[in-house]
C-alpha cells in the first residue's frame, strides 16, 4: 500500500491516540457510545435468540397452508384487515424495533426510522389505498375481437400463488424482512417469515409485531443454518430471499426441487459513474458518500466503487472527504450516527481487503479500525486499478475505491466486465447519461443520485442476472405474489 503525499499520514490500520472531535454537532459529540450500547442491550433482554425447534417447522408449515385453502385470505376484507393488524404490530413496537436495530447493528435510530420502518408503514398503506382497484380482473377487449371468440367472454384474475416463505437478511433487518411480506399478504397469500439470526433483537421483536395477526395467515421461524435448510424443504408455492448469491443459489434450488416461483433481491458492486460534463461536484460527493457510509457501508445499493473522469479527480477526492465529515464527524466512532460492522467475521474479511489493496490511502480520519467495537472509519482509496483486492468481490463496508478513466466507454467497458450490478449511478449531463444507461445493464440506473430510489413504492426495485431475479415493492409485489389467472367462458350452443 503507498500513501499520498501531504494527504495521508497513517492508514486506518495505525493507532492514533489523539482523534479529532468535531464539537460544533451534537450528533458528534465525545459521548460513550459503548455505554448507550449497553443500556439498550439491557432494555431489550438477552442476545439469546430462541430458534424454532426443527422438528416444528413442518408444522408451522402445515398451520399456514391450512390457513390458505381454508380460503379466509380470498377475501380482500380480510386481506385489508391483517393488513391493519400488521400495522397495529408495529407501531405497538416501534420503539422496540428502532432499539433493537441499534443494538443489533448500531444503526442510528432516526437512520432505521427513516429507511425501513417509515418504508414498512407507508407500504400498508398503500396497499389498503389501492388493494380493491389491483385486485380487478383485467379484459383484453382485443381478443375478444378474434372471429373464434366473439361471442366467449374472458378475463385475467389476479390470484394468490399459495403459501410463501420470506427470508431477510440483517443489514435492514425490519424494511428487507417486512416489505415483501405486506406484499404477500395483500396478494392473498400466507406467508412463513424467517429473521436473520444476526440481527437477533430484531429478529425477536418482529416476532412480537405480528402476535395480533392469525397465526393462519402469517408465522415466524427463528434460527440459523440448520432451521433454514429444514424451513427450504418445505413445498412453498413461492420463496422469496434476500442476502447474497451463495445463498441465493441455495434458495433457488429449494424452488426447483417444487416447481415454484422465487425472487432473489442480491447484490453485487453498484458503481458510480462521474463523468466531466457533470455540472457541480458538491453534491455529486455528498450523494455518493450518503450512500457510502449509511449503515457503514453495510447497504446492497450502496456506491461499491467510484470511476471519476481523469480530468475530475483531485477535484472531487476532497469534497469527498468534507462530505464525510459533514456527516459523521472528524471521528465517527464517536458519532452517534456511525454504524458498525455486523460482527467479527465480517470485520475481518474487510480488513483483509484494506491490506491487500495496492491503493493509495486518502486521508479521512485519524480513528483506527477497533476490532473490539467492531468499527470501521470511512476509507477512501485513490489509485485502484481493475484488477485490485477492492474489486474482487462486493465490498460491504465503507470504503471507497477510486479508478480514473479517460473516455465515457471506457468507464461503460469496466462496468460491463463485471456482472450486472444490483445499481448503477451516473453524474453527468443527460446525454452521456443516456448513453452509459443505453450501453449498460442494471437492476435500476439513477442520474445524478445514488440510492435515492429506495424512496419509491411505485416503481420496482429488483437486481438482473447475479444481481437479482423478480423485483417487488407496490403494485409490483402484488404482481410478484399474484398468478394472472385466465378464465375463458364460452356458450354451450356455440359451434365447435
């Protein structure tokens, strides 16, 4: 690793007693965080997470496929009113789910509250707006116009596919869990839900959230490998997972072995793409570090990697760097807002990659990796090349590598060499945008923003190829949950 000169002092691997404080912001104050830490662990009860026992899942199955072909979840009044139940859950537990994500993850309260439980929330009602009108038959008057069906009527009906099964995963623990089972359920389906083990207080308050609900409709299994693998050999109608591609593989196998439908929400490395034609560049770094550093990096359309036109470069690197301190601080270990690391495995994995890059590193922090807190500063690396460390795998952390480039499609050739990424962001002006959207494939592409679209429940949101299969959130996880069922009625004194 090289270090740039008048830039970078230490990497984040070196100790450094004496970290600056910013004391102008409240957020960034010399507070004991570990101490808060502590306090909430002992407001939410034990770590412990008590799994399900394997020899009940298949029961827990059996009580929810009963519940489908009872037929109770046909009725839309009912539909509406687990719909309502749901909601009574979780703003019953709101404050117990935003504490339970700090402690799990130290996400910040306001971040949870903003990103995923707000999301879930207005989720529900939009479908309790809009289940009546998506539930309407569909006519296709053109072909009722073909000579062998004039006198036939036909429609396509929207019916549940059965009995579904959610896996989340625990990097947002209550918004990837939670939206496409109010999907679910909106759709007329029953659905088995199973928490991330890693997040375990959230995994348990969720569980307390849907205690007013039927236990016909909606259930929860709790546990790790073990308990998965048994709850995936269960004869779903759908399976719908979110987490990485290792993973993903597994679950879409389960579905095979059925015949059934499946949708994967994975990842990938979702770039960000400056291009010289950009209009203002301040923005343009408070938007990629926003989606840098929320969650510490821990985000599945976060901006993984950054391709900065050459001529941009030492422009940008600096307002990157006050973006960040903006946000969290001169030292966010100490800001209340910084997250960590979701355990030790995953902060090693990470450290590993910081030491094998051949990058340079920007100067952002003084604050060192800490291990113990699980703790991670923002890293900046300047100087990556195409075949670097930092750009073998998804990164998940909040580090940021920077490649120059000269040429628009050179920058489209990189992005191409690699799988399709869950998310593709652009800054630039609307015709090199065009062109990078028009010579490139992604689960979503944004201009001048990065995640952004994580706001919308009207358009969706899914990956392509090893980002993703199926898409959900709105009218499009109706549609994920629903089977477009076609009835044709002819007359019995019609010809054959």
């Amino acid at each position: 690793m090289t270090t740039q000169e008048n830039k970078v002092d230490s990497s984040p691997l070196v100790k450094n007693e004496h970290a600056y404080v910013d004391t102008n912001s409240k957020r960034h104050a010399d507070v004991d965080t570990n101490k808060e830490h502590t306090a909430v662990s002992g407001a939410l009860g034990s770590s412990e997470l008590t799994y399900t026992p394997v020899s009940d899942i298949s029961s827990i199955f059996d009580a929810v496929r009963l519940g489908f072909t009872s037929g109770t979840q046909r009725s839309l009044s009912h539909r509406k009113q687990q719909l309502r139940q749901f909601l009574r859950g979780l703003r019953e537990e709101k404050k117990a789910l935003l504490d339970a994500v700090y402690f799990d993850i130290r996400k910040a309260r306001e971040e949870t509250e903003l990103f995923e439980y707000n999301a879930v929330e207005y989720e529900i009602g939009v479908f309790l707006d809009n289940l009546d009108a998506w539930s309407q038959p569909d006519h296709n008057p053109l072909a009722m116009q073909q000579p062998a069906f004039l006198l036939s009527r036909g429609q396509v009906r929207k019916e549940p596919r059965g009995t579904v099964v959610v896996v989340g995963a625990w990097n947002y623990p209550i918004r990837i869990l939670l939206l496409p089972v109010v999907g679910a359920l909106a759709a007329g389906n029953t659905v088995v839900m199973k928490p991330s083990e890693l997040s375990p207080h959230t995994a348990a308050v969720v569980e307390r959230v849907v205690r007013y609900m039927d236990p016909g409709v909606i259930r929860v299994v709790q546990g790790g490998v073990e308990e998965t693998t048994v709850l995936l050999k269960q004869s779903f109608d759908h399976f719908f997972y979110t987490g990485n591609g290792r993973v993903g593989k597994v679950v879409a196998r389960a579905a095979a072995e059925h015949l059934s439908g499946v949708t994967l929400e994975l990842g990938g490395k979702s770039p960000s793409i400056v291009h010289a034609d950009v209009s203002d560049l301040v923005p343009v770094a408070t938007r990629i570090m926003w989606s840098k550093l929320s969650n510490a990096g821990q985000t599945c359309v976060a901006t993984d990697y950054l391709l900065v036109h050459r001529s941009l470069k030492d422009k940008l690197v600096p307002l990157l760097v006050d973006a960040a301190h903006a946000m969290f601080g001169r030292s966010p270990q100490k800001s209340l807002d910084y997250g960590r690391i979701v355990n030790t495995r995953s902060w090693t994995r990470i450290m590993k990659l910081l030491t094998a890059t051949e990058g340079t590193f920007v100067q952002v922090t003084n604050d060192e990796a800490d291990e113990a807190d699980l703790f991670i500063p923002p890293v900046i690396v300047d100087g990556v090349r195409f075949d670097d460390a930092l750009m073998t795998e998804e990164l998940f952390a909040p580090i940021l590598p920077i490649i120059t480039y000269d040429t628009l499609d050179e920058a489209i050739d990189f992005v191409n060499q690699n799988d399709q990424p869950l998310a593709l962001y652009v800054f630039a002006a609307s015709q090199s945008a065009e062109h990078v959207i028009s010579h490139t494939r992604s689960g979503t592409a944004v201009v001048n923003d990065t995640f952004f679209h994580l706001a919308s429940h009207t358009n969706p949101f899914g990956g392509v190829g090893p980002s993703g299969v199926g898409n959900y959130t709105g009218k499009y996880s109706f549609d994920t949950f629903s089977h477009q069922r076609y009835v044709l009625k002819r007359p019995l004194w019609f010809p054959s």
